[in-house]
C-alpha cells in the first residue's frame, strides 16, 4: 500500500514535531487506522453478500467479476501513484481527499440503481482507496519517533486482524437483517458516518508531511499499466457471456506489446529524470524477480479461490450469508496462528523451506478439500470444512507474513521502498487477473440453462476444478520458492533510517495482504498480527 517514496523520504521528513509528549498523534493515528479498518472491512465485506446482489439486481456472472475485480484493478493501479501523490504535495491533503472520495463511492455503492452504477462505483473506490490507504504508514512513519514505532505497528496489525475477522460476519449480518429492507446496502452505507467523521477529525489532529525530495509522477507508466491490465482481464472477464469473439483474443494479445512497451518507456524515463513508475534494475536481483512472480500467481490463486468459495456455498449449497462467514473462521484463525510461528520461530531458524512448506500445505487443504466436496457433496457441512479450511491456513500463514521479508533481503536499502511498492502493486494485479480467470475456472464448468435441481451439482463441480487450478498455481509458486535466498537478512529497525524504511514497507505489505485477498475468510490478514515482533530491536 505505500509507495515507493513514502516510506523512505518520511523518515527525514517532519517527523519531529511530533514529540512523544504530544497527544495530538494519537489522535492522528485512531483516524488513519479507522480509515485503514474501514477499508479492510468493505473489501472483506463485499463477497459474501454477492449472491444477495446478484438476486436484488439482476446482475450478470461478469458483473459479479466487476464488483470485486474492478475494485482490485483500480487499487492496484493507483497504489504506488497514490502514494507519491502523498509525497508532493502532502499526505494529509492527500489522504483527506482519499477518505472522502471513498466515503462518496461507498454512497454510490450503497445507492447503486443497476449493476453497472455498482460496478463504476466500486472501480471509484478502488481508486479512492489507492489514494487513502498508501499514506496511513507514511502519516505513522512522520509522526512517531522510531522508537514507539514497535508499538505502533503492532496496534496496527492488532487492527488488521480485527478487520479481518469482522469484516466478513459484519457483512452477514447486514446482509440476513435487511435493515430498513435495504438488503446488502448497507454493507457500503456503513462506511458513511466512520468516513465523515474521519475527514472532520483528520483535518484537525493530523500533521501535514511531505518528501523533502519528491519524485515526479509517471502519468504515461500509470496509463500503460491500467491498459495492459483492462486489455487482458475485460476479455477473460466477459470472453464466455459474450462466445469468446475474435476481439477478445487480440486484446489480450494485445495487452503483451502495451506492457512491452511500458518497459521500454520505463527504461528511458529512468535514463531521463529517474523516477520510472517500475524500477526496474531491480528486476537484476534474482531473489526479488523470483518473489515478483511468486506475489503475481499467489494473487492469481487468491483470486480464484475467494470468490469461487463464496459461490459454492452459498449459490450452490444454499448456505446463508451468515454460515458462509462463520464457516470461514477457522480458516483466518489458522492464518494468524501460522504467521505468528513462521516470522518468529520458523523463518529464522529454517529460511524459505518455511514457504515451501506453505505452498505444499495449501495443496494439501486443496486436496482435502476437492475430496471432500466429492464425497459429500450437498450435505458437506460446515465442520467438516473445518480440515482442509485449517491445513490451508496454516499454509498460507507460512506464506505470507515472511514473504516480503525474504523477497526483499537481497534489495539494495535505497529501493526497498520502491520494491515493497511494487511488490504490493503487483499482488494486487495478480488478483484482479484471478478475479478474470474466474470466467474460465468456475463459470465456464457450469452449463447454461441447468434445473433447480442441477444447480448445486453443478457449483460443487465447477468448485472442485477450480481448486485443481489454485492447486497447480501453488505447485508454480513452490517451484520458483527456489530461486528465492536460502536465508533472508534479518532487518533491524534504527540504523541510518533506511532499514525503518524496509521494516515499515513490511508492515505495510501485511496489510496489502488483507487488501488482495477480498475474500469472504479474509484470512490473509491474519499475517498482520505477526508483523510488529518482526520489526521490534
């Protein structure tokens, strides 16, 4: 969620006025993690109440795709532009104006008349949220002197694994109390009086800060991101409602020579004025272009299992909002417990055999899983979930929490927050490109037409190979964990200022993890529990 600038430039930036006797960055720091919490929530929020919005708007398959992926795109776009927008001119400016456009696009969602209105909606707050979310850690990192930082951070992780285990429940019920007979608007409404009263207060106790040595916006790199992106997933998206037309194959044909050409244009704007949207001579570390593609298919796998779970049980077996999201306890429980022991104990002692070991666990809940949903079909039960569901949050805590850490070991200082930037930007797109792929894994095994009957048959079917797709990713993924070092470098926060920079990034990407999951478990924020014993001395 930070940018590439924030985190670096902020330890030298007003960091002093706030002394450790004025309250007044306390006040800050409830603000910008009630904006933080309030973005976890709604992305948490969202999916388990799809099945309520698909049957009060019509929508179609891929307009469900929309809902969560546009948002996804328009995050990952704007994230590391958001955050150097921060850097010019002011991250207080910055993140107002960020919450108060997410408040806005949340009323739109919450008042959205068509599925269309919705989906335009969501992609605003996507955007929004890219504006918002990379200045919470840069305000944290200019406010608070480098020793309460420790503190911090881990109130900050307490804060994502709230939302994260909120976040789904909350929406259930929402949903199943259909207030006001508003049905699942009010899983956006919610967001209107917590973001009012954080654009009042934040204008009054957060300090403005800004980067004394702020790089220049790169328009024309933004541009041919989101382009390649939408060329390549609005295809995948929309290829089977519309019989897969030749327009689709060309564009995502297309969309190879727009990121082509994204990198030749960064090369020379690095050459021109150095401040390219994607560094990359970082990509000539082979450790860090080897966690670039495991980010990329491990968002690719969220996105396909999230959303394809919420269908399952709840278009499928017909199980309530409510069970759907208590269904998924277990499995973010096992996350944080995972993430806790990976960072603290495992990582240190064993390297990336602790990853390795994560991906094939996840395999293994998949496995567990597909089997079960065969054996038992529509009367699978919720504790029977409850194995595979663990396994595989055990797993993916094993992943997540340590995995910047060692992507970013090998970096040089001066670009860890350029790397962390992209590293999140990335996952983030790799999570939209799930999103897309849905089209293809899920739908794509469900016939059209089908009987009341077949209906469950069906979403259990398509289910079951969609795990056979998120287990071949895995298998992916625990293949290029080689190229990744043996042992990470242990970063200590102090120092000459660039390893808080590191160390913050990290923090930061823990709570990207939550951002990219948009899942109704919402287990991947469970790692940012973990985060803050990684950072302390």
């Amino acid at each position: 969620m930070t940018s590439s600038t924030s985190l670096p430039s902020a330890a030298s930036g007003p960091a002093g006025p706030s002394a450790p006797s004025d309250r007044r960055r306390w006040f800050a720091l409830a603000i910008v993690m009630t904006a933080a919490f309030m973005d976890l929530v709604d992305v948490t929020i969202v999916n388990i109440a799809i099945p309520s919005i698909q049957e009060d708007t019509g929508a179609s398959f891929s307009s469900i795709q929309w809902i969560t992926a546009g948002y996804a795109l328009a995050f990952a776009a704007g994230l590391i532009t958001g955050g150097r927008l921060g850097d010019i001119y002011g991250r207080k400016k910055v993140f107002l104006i960020g919450i108060g456009g997410f408040t806005l696009a949340s009323a739109l969602c919450g008042f959205a008349a068509s599925p269309e209105m919705l989906v335009a909606s969501r992609i605003l707050q996507g955007g929004t949220a890219a504006l918002m979310v990379p200045q919470v850690l840069s305000i944290v990192h200019a406010t608070f002197p480098a020793h309460e930082r420790g503190k911090v951070f881990g109130l900050f992780g307490a804060i994502v694994g709230l939302g994260a285990v909120s976040g789904p429940l909350l929406g259930a019920l929402l949903t199943e109390w259909n207030i006001a007979g508003l049905e699942w608007r009010p899983i956006f409404l919610i967001n209107l009086p917590v973001g009012i009263v954080g654009l009042v207060l934040g204008r009054k106790f957060i300090t403005e800060s800004k980067a004394p040595k702020a790089l220049r916006l790169d328009l024309i790199g933004v541009a041919l991101v989101t382009l390649g992106m939408l060329m390549l997933i609005y295809p995948l998206t929309r290829g089977r409602e519309l019989g897969w037309p030749l327009w689709g194959y060309v564009s995502m044909a297309g969309s190879l020579l727009v990121f082509l050409a994204l990198v030749v244009f960064e090369r020379a704007k690095a050459r021109k004025d150095g401040s390219p949207l994607v560094e990359l001579s970082l990509f000539r570390v082979k450790s860090f272009a080897a966690g670039i593609a495991v980010q990329l298919t491990f968002g690719v796998g969220l996105g396909i299992f999230f959303l394809v779970w919420t269908l399952y049980m709840q278009m499928g077996l017909g199980w309530s909002e409510l069970r759907a999201g208590v269904t998924g306890v277990p499995f973010s429980v096992a996350v944080s417990f995972a993430a806790g022991i990976s960072v603290q104990k495992l990582v240190p002692r064993f390297g990336r055999k602790v990853l390795q070991a994560g991906a094939l666990l996840m395999i293994a809940g998949l496995l567990i899983y597909i089997w079960e949903s065969g054996r038992y079909g529509m009367d699978i039960t919720s504790w029977q979930m409850v194995l595979p569901l663990v396994v595989m949050g055990v797993g993916m805590g094993l992943i997540v929490a340590p995995l910047t850490d060692v992507v970013l070991s090998e970096v040089p200082k001066e670009h860890s927050g350029s790397a962390s930037g992209l590293i999140n930007t990335v996952q983030q797109m790799g999570n939209a490109l799930g999103l897309g792929l849905v089209s293809v894994v899920f739908f794509g095994a469900i016939g059209d037409g089908l009987k009341p009957q077949q209906v469950g048959p069906a979403f259990g079917e398509a289910f079951r190979d969609s795990l056979w797709w998120v287990a071949g990713v895995l298998a992916v993924i625990f293949l290029v964990m080689f190229a990744l070092p043996a042992r990470p470098r242990q970063h200590v926060e102090g120092g000459d200022g660039t390893d808080d920079a590191s160390d913050t990034a990290d923090v930061t990407d823990a709570a990207d993890v939550a951002d990219v999951a948009g899942s109704t478990a919402v287990a991947a924020d469970g790692p940012g529990l973990s985060k803050e014993p990684a950072l302390t001395p």
